[in-house]
C-alpha cells in the first residue's frame, strides 16, 4: 500500500509480541488476543429521585470492575478514565443520557468493538437495571441482559446481572468466561448488602474523582470504608488513588522510602533509576531489494534526537549501515557487553519487516537494508533472535519500539504485573526487570503519516516528552505511555484519516521501563 507516493511500512508477523513476552504464559496471551473490546457507559435514568440518579455512574463502574477482573477471564474493557476523556472531547454532560448516535460516537472514539449501555428504575423498593450489548460499527443490539431485586439488595442485582452479560458475550462475542461469578455471589451474601445510600456514597467519590477533587474523592472513599470496610470496589477505587497521590508525592519528597540513597528515592531531586542509558536506533529507507520507504530515516533520526537530549547513548544505523552484520553484531555482541545490572536499552527500529512460515507456526523477521524478501530466513533478523538476546541482557529495563504494522496482542499484558496497590509503587518498578514491546499497528494496517512523522512515532515522542505523565509527577512508566499512545493513535486515524491503526503493545515483568520530563543524566 502506498501514502504520500511511498510503501507504508506493514509487517506480516504474526507471533512478534509473543515471541518478546519472554515468559508469558501461552493460554494467557492467546485468550487476551482473541478478546473484544468493550466500553461500559454510564446507565440512564430517567425517573425524579435524585437518589437513584446519581447511581448512574457507579452502576457502571462496578459493571466494570466485575467484568475487566482476571477471575472473570473477561472481555478487554476499556477503563473509566477513558470514557470521561471521550466524553470531555465530545463535550457530553456527565449527566446526559446516551442516544444512539452520542453512544456510537463515544464507543469509535474509544476503540471499543462494542458498547454495553442500559438504564435502570426502581419501584415499590424494587431496581431493575437492564443492558443492551450494542456493535459500535452497525449500532446494531447484538444482546440483551436484565435483572431486577431489592433496592436494598444491589449487590445481589448486579452480580445477576453481571452473570447474564457474561453469558451475552460468551453467545455474542467469544472469549468471556464465568469462572468465578458464583463465589463472589457467595461471599457477597455473606456479607453487608449494598443499599442505595452506599452505592450514591461511593458514585458521589468517583464524581469528586473525575471533577479532579482528589482530596475529596480520598475523604469520601476512605469514609465509606470507614464504615463498609468489606466494599471490595471503593477499596480497590482507593487503592489507585493512593497510587496516583503517592507519584504525587514525589515531585515534594513527602515519600520516604527507608534508607535508600537520594539517587535510588523517587522523592529526591536526585533521583537517577539508571546508571546509564542506552540505545540503538535503525531507520531504513532505501532498500536495494525491497521497496523503498519514506520517512523511516527520518523518524530514526528524530528519535535519537530526542533520546540523546534525555540522557541515553544512542547509537544510529540508518539505511545501508543497518546490514544484517552490523544489526547482529550490535545487538548481538557489542550492547551485551555493555550493558549493566541497572541500566535501560531502548531499540527502535523503522522498516520493512516480512514473516514466514504456515499458519500456526509463523516467524517474524526484521529486515536490515540488505535483505532479500527471497531469502527471509537467512537476510532478515528473526523475532527468535531478538528475544534471546532481549532476554540474555543483563540490563533491569528492555523496550522495544517499531514504527510498522503487525498482528498480536492488543492490548498491554503482563506476565506477572506489579498491582499498583504495593507500597512504594514508582521505588518497586523502577527496581524490577521488564521487557516491554511496543508496535505501530496490526497486520494489513497502514502505518500513516502526521504532522512529518509517523503517525505512531509522532506519538510515542509526545508520549515520552511528557504528554503521557498525566499525574504530572515527573516519571512517565510503560504504562502511562500505553495508555496515552492508543488511544491517540486510534483516535486520530480514524477520525483525521478515516483509517484503522492501532498500536500494539505487550509488557513482561514486574517493573517499568521509565522516562523522567526532566533532562534524565
């Protein structure tokens, strides 16, 4: 395919994400893959109690939670911070009822393949709360999923619910699964009812949360709690909010982190996670027997530009310097033995990349400027290759970006995640290893031009500038970059360009690969 007279850059790999998730396992990433995405907006009310109304929110909160938790084995759902972003953008009341179009609208700006929206009323101390699954691209309702019970009963209510749309997307889309519904009915009956009085508290905290009160929001949660102390969504609600207070708290050395160096404390001045930086940057255009490309040497270039001025070494190899020799031997034998127990690598490459083999059993290859598409095995660089190498470096922090197109996850993973709820979150990362994967788009996508880079390179560069750091606490992680280049990627590809690109991304380990919006020494 071609934009701008040039070949956009795609890749036919499909196992390229899998191959650099080093140790995760396959049934995880296999299930993660074939998932759908799906946004959960908020329930309409139309009724006059002023009670009942503000449960709007928290109806769909606790919808998804339920439905994004891992013993659910569940759907990609999008989170919540990303519908009120949709709906700033769109300018929608955080009160106003959902129409068709308005629903449509937001689920496309979210990326969503579906939108699960419904409403609910309460009569004669009886809630019924209905749902509808609804395709983003048809605005057709693929599914319909209702349950009602005593308003002083709403966790009984909505796990019923819960259950029946499980069962809606397991008919509908694939991939859900009902493991684990029924032992959280148990404990929940167990336990206290969820009134709605609580449930208002609990919706009157995520409003406080999303008009940025995050000293209220805190009160709120943790008063709540004071008295409902087994309300497993406000103290998970919480729990992220204490995160997000202690990145906060860096920047004013509120943190105290033992009796670890000013250099290894995030709430130092002096706090350097890295002993030295590294990175090794490819950009090829003009390929003697492939076709040629256009802006691939330029976004190399503007990466290594950006990276030299944060602190890292980088080293270049741009068009007929990036042989399969050179890429071998740097990568191969030359940053291994430069490379330190604390340090970080970044590799970016921007080319052509090809893939072989039957379905199944496909390999991915990177190919370096003197590469033949007849010879795939024996001129490219094997994804088999990058992942040993990735996984033999002694380096704490690996990540891997490449602005072209290929077919894996979709969504960021992790073998063995790090729950943000740890003490001392940002000192925990920054000290465990990760390897992180990072990739333009899908198969067959086209990887698109904006503003004089790619589209996804544009991105990633305002992501590490300091765009993503939405806490403003100075450190940008792995996953502040993801969950800024996505949708943004997303978005505007389809919204300026009416085209489809959407970045994959795959992450492994318990740490973060990190930038700082300061100048990183």
């Amino acid at each position: 395919m071609v934009r701008n007279g040039y070949p956009v850059r795609t890749w036919g790999v499909a196992v390229l994400c899998a191959a650099l998730l080093l140790a995760t396992p396959t049934s995880a990433a296999a299930k993660t893959s074939k998932a759908s995405t799906v946004a959960v907006l908020y329930f309409d009310y139309s009724g006059k109690n002023e009670d009942l109304a503000q449960l709007r929110k928290g109806i769909a909160q606790m919808l998804t939670e339920a439905l994004g938790s891992e013993d659910l084995a569940c759907c990609k759902i999008v989170e919540r911070d990303r519908l009120e972003e949709a709906l700033k953008e769109i300018k929608l009341s955080r009160t106003a009822a959902f129409d068709k179009k308005t629903a449509n609208k937001v689920g496309k700006l979210l990326g969503a393949k579906y939108i699960l929206m419904g409403g609910y009323f309460a009569l004669m101390g009886q809630i019924r709360i209905d749902a509808r699954l609804v395709l983003v691209e048809t605005g057709e309702i693929v599914g319909t999923a209702g349950d009602r019970d005593k308003t002083d009963n709403l966790f009984g209510v909505l796990d019923k619910l819960t259950a029946k749309v499980l069962d809606v997307l397991n008919k509908k889309v694939g991939g859900a699964g009902t493991r684990g519904i029924e032992h959280k009915v148990k404990e929940r009956k167990s336990g206290e009812a969820l009134t709605v009085a609580l449930l208002g508290r609990y919706a009157k905290a995520l409003e406080a949360l999303d008009k940025g009160d995050m000293d209220g929001a805190r009160a709120s949660l943790k008063s709540l709690l004071k008295e409902h102390p087994t309300f497993e969504d406000a103290q998970s609600t919480l729990a992220r909010l204490e995160t997000r207070g202690r990145q906060h708290a860096t920047r004013g050395g509120s943190v105290r982190l033992g009796t670890d160096s000013p250099e290894q404390n995030p709430a130092s001045k002096n706090f350097k996670p890295y002993t030295h930086s590294h990175a090794v940057v490819i950009g090829i255009d003009n390929y003697p027997m492939l076709p040629t490309l256009g802006g691939a040497v330029r976004d190399a270039k503007s990466i290594a530009q950006t990276l030299k001025k944060k602190g890292f070494s980088v080293r270049t190899l741009l068009d007929k310097k990036a042989t399969r020799a050179s890429i071998t031997e740097l990568l191969g034998d030359v940053i291994p033995n430069e490379l330190g127990k604390n340090d970080r690598l970044l590799v970016y490459f921007a080319g052509h990349g090809m893939t072989t083999g039957t379905q199944g059993h496909e390999m991915g290859y990177l190919m370096p400027f003197d590469s033949d598409q007849k010879r795939i095995r024996s001129t490219g660089v094997s994804m088999r290759e990058l992942q040993n190498w990735f996984a033999g470096y002694p380096a704490k922090h690996v990540m891997f970006v490449a602005d072209a197109c290929y077919s894996g996850l979709a969504v960021v993973t992790r073998s063995v995640g790090l729950s943000p709820r740890v003490r001392d979150y940002i000192h925990q990362i920054t000290r465990k290893r990760t390897r992180a994967t990072l990739v333009a788009g899908a198969m067959d996508e086209q990887v698109l031009e904006h503003k004089g880079h790619g589209l996804f390179t544009y991105f990633f560069l305002q992501a590490i500038g300091g765009a993503a750091d939405t806490n403003k606490d100075g450190i940008i992680t792995t996953d502040e970059i993801a969950a800024y280049l996505k949708p943004q990627v997303t978005q505007t590809a389809r919204i300026q360009y009416s085209k489809s690109q959407t970045p994959q991304i795959a992450v492994d380990g318990e740490g973060e690969f990190i930038f700082m919006t300061q100048r990183e020494r």
